[in-house]
C-alpha cells in the first residue's frame, strides 16, 4: 500500500511538472515504510503465504518504477555521468538486477500466483540471439563496438545491449520500445553493467541510444531520466572524443532526442 501510495504521488507529480528544474522529494512517511516492510519481507523465514509473495514480487516492481522515475538532477550538467560520483548513481539499474533474486523468491511464474498472467510482462525473457542484428546500427558505430555476426556475448560485452537495440531502432510503436528497454536492462550482463559503471565510452554509447530510443516516447516514469542522463551521455562523449569528426556524428541522434 505505501509503496502504491508514493507511485501515486510521483505519477500525479510528473504528469504536471515533467518540464520543471526541480521534482519534488519522495513522500518520505510512505517510501520509508514501503523500504522498511519490504525489507522485513525479504528476510522472513520461508516458507511466505502465497498471498504474501505475490505481493513483495508486486512491491519490487513499483520500488523499482520509483527508483526510475525520481532523479534529482535538475538539468544534465548535474546528471550522471557528468556529476560527482554519488552512492546513488545506477541505483535504478542495481534495482532492476534486484528484482531477480525477488523473483526467484516469489515465484510469480507459479499456478497459485495471482501475477502469473503478467509474468511475460513484468519480467520479459527474450529467447536467445544467436547473432547480434547489426542492419539498424550505423557502421561506425558496429565498428566502434567490435561487432559482426559472428560475436558472441562471452568475448563482446557490448553485443548483447547493441544487438537488443538493433532490434527495436526502426519501430515506432512504443510498447515494443519500452518492453524492449525492460527487458534489456533487466538481462544485462554484468560485464556491460560493469562497464557503464567505469563510464566506458562504448558502453555510455549504446546506452545513451537506448535512452534516446526510450526518451521518445514520452512515458511518464522515464521521459526525465532519459532525457536529463541521456543528455549527459552525449556531453560526456563529446568531451572525450572532441576532434573526431565519425564519432561526434554518432552522438547527432540521440542529442536531439534527449530532450524535456
């Protein structure tokens, strides 16, 4: 209930003051309780009643929709990656990953589950890609990042992000971009992940396409971040590769996308 409570307050937030410099903070009373019971929750001896699983799987959705939607930065010079490091940077991303060990605990996939009608949408899991899709990528980019058809996830830690992205670039339907987004960041592999932590330059890359592909559709929870963190990729890159011409071209897209 308190978690459903803040998601209720930052949707009724953002639907009126998305273009703001400055979002108001968390209700403290009902994300602190929702934060405190959903942790008591998880260090429960097992076995929990079904009722009770389902609803920590639920509560791990919603906590991890708040940690996307809620960024402080008021504009992308103050964003991550450009801004000092902080504890919170990535938090939404180490949330995403978190929900898996929820999931195994819950098991909303099980018969009883009053989730498992949703289970292929809260946790989409693609099937394999036996090869990246590279057609949508621009070559300076599949250049860029090492791939061809014959990469494979194990001695490529960009493919698996880049090749999701290929598949979902030249769609406009908005559903398909967010499941899509979804279901990549919640699959990454730690190796990409540990990457954009270090602010690899490629990894920033295929990244801050994602945000720019995300940030078109204007969805409530994630227009913010992506357009103020995806604006800051972009300052970020420019920096770094000031004086190279291909490259500066790769960052034209997602700079004018990555807009409030």
């Amino acid at each position: 209930m308190h978690a459903l409570l803040t998601l209720v307050h930052t949707h009724n937030h953002l639907m009126t003051t998305q273009t703001t410099p400055h979002l108001p903070p968390l209700p403290t009373h009902h994300y602190a309780l929702a934060t405190t019971l959903f942790s008591r929750a998880l260090s429960s001896p097992p076995p929990l009643p079904p009722p009770s699983l389902d609803a920590l799987w639920f509560t791990s959705m919603l906590l991890g929709i708040l940690s996307f939607a809620h960024i402080e930065a008021p504009s992308p010079p103050s964003a991550w990656p450009l801004a000092a490091p902080s504890p919170l940077d990535l938090n939404w991303l180490q949330m995403f990953h978190g929900k898996h060990e929820v999931w195994k605990l819950a098991q909303p996939h099980r018969r009883e589950s009053a989730l498992k009608p949703l289970n292929g949408v809260w946790l989409p899991r693609p099937p394999p890609v036996p090869a990246p899709e590279l057609s949508s990528l621009p070559p300076a980019m599949v250049a860029l990042l090492g791939l061809s058809p014959a990469s494979a996830a194990f001695d490529n830690p960009y493919r698996q992000a880049a090749s999701a992205l290929a598949k979902i670039l030249e769609r406009d339907d908005p559903q398909s971009t967010i499941l899509g987004f979804l279901s990549c960041m919640g699959t990454m592999e730690s190796g990409f992940k540990a990457l954009l932590e270090m602010k690899d330059a490629r990894a920033l890359l295929v990244l801050g396409w994602w945000f720019a592909k995300v940030c078109r559709t204007r969805h409530w929870y994630m227009w913010r971040r992506t357009a103020l963190e995806g604006a800051a990729i972009v300052l970020f890159l420019e920096r770094v590769w000031r004086g190279d011409g291909e490259l500066m071209g790769l960052l034209v897209w997602p700079r004018g996308m990555c807009t409030l």
